[in-house]
C-alpha cells in the first residue's frame, strides 16, 4: 500500500517561511518522481515543484526565486521550503509520486498539508 504523509504546514506571518515534508512508504522511493501541488477551495490543482529521481528540477513561475525542492531517498522523503511568503500562498499543499520512467502521470497523492499566511 502506497501512502504519501506530508507535514509541516501551518500558520505563518508574511514574509516568513515554512518546510513542508512528504515521507513515502510503499515504493521504491529512489525510482520516483516527486512533486508539490496546491489547490485553493473551488479552484484546479496547480503544480508547484517537481524534483525528478535523477534530482533535476521543475518549478512553476509561483515557486522561482522563493521555493526550493530537495530529496533525501535515504529517509523517503521530500520537502518544499518555502521563503517570502504571501497572503495568496494560502492554501493546501499536497505532494505526490509518479514512476521516474517516460509518459508516467502522479498517480500517488498525499491528503495534503494547510498553510496559511496572515498576520
């Protein structure tokens, strides 16, 4: 059973920052793609970062410049750091995994993790 557990997500001041974590269990964490996405309420999924099983980085013009996607695949894990945060970054930020070969699609999602940026 594949199961993706994010964590690190919550309240944070403007300008402030936040490490999200997303541990795998369930697959051969080091022949995954791994990516972050955010969905707002009523809105689409929106992608975020990816980090391929080789380590080669996607980002979404939202993340240049202020988010940062590392692996660990001795812990299992990915994180988005995420810097100079702003009010619009509100939302719920989900990881998930995809098979690091060609044409593979996410097909492992997490439940998702809350952020929330106010004063």
């Amino acid at each position: 059973q594949v199961q993706l557990v994010e964590s690190g997500g919550g309240l944070v001041r403007p300008g402030g920052s936040l490490e999200l974590s997303c541990t795998a269990s369930g697959i051969a964490f080091n022949t995954y793609d791994m990516g972050w996405f955010r969905q707002a309420p009523g809105k689409e999924r929106e992608f975020v970062m990816e980090i391929d099983r080789w380590g080669y980085i996607t980002d979404a013009s939202i993340a240049k410049g202020r988010f940062a996607i590392n692996r660990d695949n001795n812990k299992n894990t990915v994180y988005l750091e995420m810097n100079s945060l702003k009010p619009w970054n509100t939302t719920v930020y989900y990881c998930a995994a995809r098979r690091g070969v060609p044409g593979s699609t996410y097909a492992y999602w997490g439940q998702g993790t809350q952020v929330t940026v106010s004063a």
